[in-house]
C-alpha cells in the first residue's frame, strides 16, 4: 500500500469512530441532562446493535487488523454490552487469498532463494486465507526432510504489507483510546489505553512466526510425556519472522462428529479428553492454547502397530489431540494463579468478601471500584446456590441461572470492571472449549472437568499453610536448640565481669509504656465513674451526678497526659 492508501485507511477508522462518540455525546450526555434519558435508554439496544452491524462491514472492507478488532471486542463481555458483542460474534478471519506472485516473492525474499530450491514441491493454491497470512501445503527436500524428520509440510506466509497495515491501525486505535479516555462515562468503566496496548502486543506477537515456532516448541515440550497430545515440529531451517514452516499435521477436525464414528471413535470420549487437555494446560503447565477452535484442533486416529499407538491403545484411546497455530496463547502467571487460588477458596467457603479480595488480586476490579453493591449481590448467589457442589449445579434449572444473571449483569456493568490480556485469553480459551464439548457431547458438563482442579488448587493451599506452619516451627525449634549455649555464654560473662549494658533506649521505653500505663488506668477510671454514676443516678441523683462529675478528671488525664509527656521531653 502507498502512503496515500495508509491515511485514507486511518481517515476512515478515525471518521468512523469520531461519528460513533458524537452519537455517544448526545445520546448518553446531552439527552439525560435536558429532561430526555428516556429517549436514550429506550434507543440504547438499537443503537448499539447498528454501531456494531456497521462496525462489522468496515472490518470486512478493510480486513486486515480490523477483523482481529472485532474479534477482540466480541469477546470483552466486560467493557462492551451484549448488543455489541453478540452483534460482532459471528466475524470471520475468512479473507480473499492474496494472488500467488505476491506470496512467492515475500517468500522467497524472506527465504533467500527461489521457492524450487527451497521445498521439492510448494502448492499455489492457499489451504485457508486469513486478514493475517495464509498457509500452502508444500513438500520438503530430502536433505530437509533427512534433517527433521518429515517430509510434508504447511507453510504458513505473512500477506504482503501486513505489518504497514498493523502499524497504521494501531495508530489510529490510540488515538481513538485518547478521545475515549476524555469521554467520562466511558473512562469510569473502562482503561481504553490500557485496552489498546493490550490488544497491540497480542497482534505484534500474532504477525512474529518466530514467536508462533517457540510457542509451537513449549507447548510440544509441556505435553512431552502425553501420548494423547501433538504438536506438529518446525522446520526452522525454512521459518522466518514473517514464513513458518511446519510438519503438516492434518487429520479429523475435532467437530466432524461423522469422521469421528466413521474411525470408531465416540465423540464423547473426545470430549472428556479434551476438555482434560485444556485444564490441564490451564492448572498445570500455565501455558494455555487461546484459540482452539475446530480449524485448530484436529483427531489423529493412531496406528496399533507403532509406539504410540500401542502407548496409546493401552490407556484405552488409540487416537490424539493435535494442536495447530500457536500465535495466540494465554500465560498463567504465578500471580494470577494465586489469584486463581484466592477465588477458588473464597466459592469454595461461600466468602463474597473473600472473592472481592481475590479480583482485585486478579486485576480485574479497577482501584476505583465501589464494591458494596457487588459483595451483596455475591451474597445473594451464595445464598441461593452456595450450599451446592459442582454435580449438584449441573442440576439447576438454566431458566434460574438466567434470571439471576440478568439481575446480576446490571451490578457488574455498573462497576470499573475490566479484564486483564492474560485472563481475557484464558477465558476465552475456556469458553470455546465449553462450547466445542458441549457440541460433541450434549451431556457434557463443565463443572465436571473443573471439579478436580479446584480440588487440586485447595489441597496446594492446605499444603502451602502446612510448609508455612512446618517452617515456623522448624525457626522456633532452632532458637530453642541455641538457647542453652547462649545462655551459658551469658553466665560465663557475668561471672567473668566482662557484661556491660546500654540502658538509655530502654529506660526511655520504660517511661514510655509507664506514661501508656498510667493512661490506660485513667481511661478505665473514667470508665468506671461514668458507668457507676450512670447506674446511681435513679436511686442516689447526687452521688451519681458526682461521680460523674468526678469522671472527667481522669478522662482529661488520658486524653493530654501523653501531649504533656512529649513537650516535656522535647
């Protein structure tokens, strides 16, 4: 794209959003304050929803980082409501391929030779095409393939200028987030800045396929020792920044239920499988696959005859879960699962205080959040669900679920709530895993695979208090052992006449506590003569009305002595 083609692009991101924050100005701001709110609100989900609709067909007509924006705010339930969400869900990373000259020459720039030196075959028509890049099947030479260990391939190839087009959105979103920030109804509820940086880093990182390549080499190593797990190897020799190649690793994609039974294998069992796969990659390993939607996750039915198949046949699923496109992954980090950690105790002991606590531990109640409407509303879910375990919950009626979230939705928007990257992924990633099981298996329940983790979480937490307690007593148990070698060292000096004592800090302490002292004896004094002359005013007013009396003497003591003491030292 020429430089007039880039302003043109940003004028029409920054037209189209200056349009949407006038129509904001008037209908939230201007409305409400001349005697019209009820025109705003009875318009809001309209209007909303047309933001949103027109939002989509900008994405679609710029494509590039556009769509991953819509992508992005169909998932912030947190800051944006429903009607824009739900509006913008359905956005596809679907794009025109780019025409197959451009692609060789970004290729072969990046790879230094042409294209028939560097593969034995390269396919020119794409697998898929997305507003990031595009992927081609190809097949490796025979050095290549000597060196890695596979022949076929999937090269994955940046669409040309993509980075000039990052960086020109970018651009224009932070402007946007600066205007937003100036926007008051919106600055209470949501770090607009802080949102688009957030987003900038997780798009920097998506357009790196050197990032993707070590992404792709962590995950494959956590899963190592787990024969149900795959991970397709790189072929770094032929990877870039900017072209990855990879092992081709296709087999049944995850939600073809009919591929599945034709192979023997109950979409159920996937499922379960899957859904333990996720969590663990959630609890255990801290490194979570964000997007496993069923383009990226493929069932790769396994031969008996190999070794792991027969490894695999022996723990009853001869077959595995491949994983493909690693750009975007989710990181749990070690505060964020003591966070995790915090809020699962809290459900667990039915604490809404407790789980206020942990969210802001978490990041994601702003420093500004007035939590007390949130912690009733939390103890109206406890009450109403608290005394339930997890099989249990599965068992309520969806209708009642809906009602309260309904009831719940308006606390939650009302507050500074706002999801940190991390999490957001990670609860992405949750979601679509939810959604793709319950889709193999319409029995599936969520809170049957969550179940042995938030068991997991709560027995480390016993087991940190008990090292804790051990630690203590191991310190405590120390000092008792040294106590007898220091008190005789002690003797020793004394008899020797060699102890020598420093007593002015301690004889300013003592006075100290001495002046404290004699305070608190006149507060209970006080105390005494009000409470006494209180209770003989009825049958004796004189003696009572002179104790009482008598009362403030004392009281003016506690209250000054103190005062009095320290001008006395000065």
């Amino acid at each position: 794209m020429t430089d007039g083609a880039h302003r043109a692009r940003s004028r029409r991101i920054l037209g189209f959003a200056a349009r949407q924050l006038v129509q904001l100005w008037w209908y939230e701001l201007v409305l409400p304050k001349i005697g019209f709110a009820a025109v705003a609100d009875r318009t809001r989900e309209r209007r909303m929803r047309r933001l949103a609709s027109r939002f989509r067909d900008l994405a679609v007509e710029l494509g590039g980082l556009m769509i991953k924006v819509g992508q992005f705010m169909s998932s912030r339930l947190d800051v944006l409501p429903p009607e824009i969400t739900s509006e913008l869900e359905g956005l596809q990373d679907e794009v025109p391929p780019v025409p197959f000259p451009a692609i060789r020459t970004l290729a072969e720039t990046e790879l230094g030779a042409p294209l028939e030196r560097v593969y034995a075959n390269f396919d020119p028509t794409p697998v898929a095409a997305a507003s990031l890049g595009q992927a081609h099947r190809a097949r490796l030479s025979d050095s290549d393939a000597a060196d890695t260990g596979f022949t076929e391939v999937v090269v994955k190839v940046q669409r040309p200028g993509i980075d000039e087009i990052v960086a020109v959105d970018l651009a224009a979103l932070r402007r946007v987030a600066g205007w937003l920030r100036r926007v008051r109804v919106v600055a209470d509820h949501v770090d607009a800045p802080a949102l688009v940086e957030e987003f900038a880093q997780t798009s920097h990182e998506e357009i790196d396929y050197l990032h993707e390549a070590q992404n792709a080499e962590r995950f494959a190593e956590a899963f190592a020792d787990e024969p149900r797990v795959y991970a397709p190897a790189v072929a770094w020799e032929r990877t870039t920044r900017r072209v990855l190649t990879l092992e081709d690793v296709t087999a049944i994609k995850i939600n073809d239920t009919g591929a599945l039974r034709a192979a023997g294998i109950a979409p159920s069992e996937v499922a379960s499988v899957f859904a333990e796969v996720m969590f663990d990659q959630v609890f255990t390993h801290g490194f979570v696959h964000a997007d496993p939607h069923p383009g990226n996750i493929f069932v790769t039915p396994l031969a008996t005859g190999d070794a792991e198949g027969r490894d695999a046949s022996a723990r009853g699923i001869p077959w595995r879960l491949t994983f493909v496109d690693f750009g975007m992954m989710a990181e749990v980090p070690t505060e964020l699962r003591a966070g995790l950690r915090a809020l699962v105790i809290a459900v667990a002991g039915r604490d809404g205080h407790g789980m206020i606590e942990a969210a802001h531990e978490i990041g994601v109640l702003m420093p500004s959040a007035d939590t007390g409407e949130l912690e009733r509303a939390l103890t109206q879910l406890f009450e109403r669900f608290g005394g339930m375990g997890f099989a249990q919950l599965k068992n309520v009626d969806p209708r009642e679920f809906r009602d309260f979230g309904v009831e719940f939705g308006d606390v939650m928007r009302s507050l500074p709530f706002q999801l940190p990257e991390h999490l957001l992924l990670l609860i992405r990633a949750v979601a679509l895993t939810s959604g793709m099981c319950s889709a193999l298996d319409p029995e599936f329940n969520v809170w049957d695979a969550v179940e042995p983790y938030a068991t997991q979480l709560l027995n480390e937490e016993r087991g940190d208090l008990a090292q804790d307690l051990l630690g203590q007593a191991l310190t405590s148990a120390r000092a008792l052992w040294g106590m007898p070698q220091r008190v005789d060292a002690l003797i020793t000096k004394a008899d020797q006449g060699r102890m020598s004592f420093d007593t002015s800090r301690l004889e300013r302490r003592l006075d100290r506590l001495e002046g404290v002292a004699r305070r608190v004896v006149s507060a209970v004094l006080f105390a005494a003569l009000v409470i006494g002359g209180a209770l003989l005013v009825d049958p004796n007013p004189a003696l009572g009305w002179t104790l009482m009396g008598l009362s403030v003497l004392p009281l003016l003591h506690a209250l000054f002595a103190g005062l009095v003491g320290r001008r006395g030292r000065r």
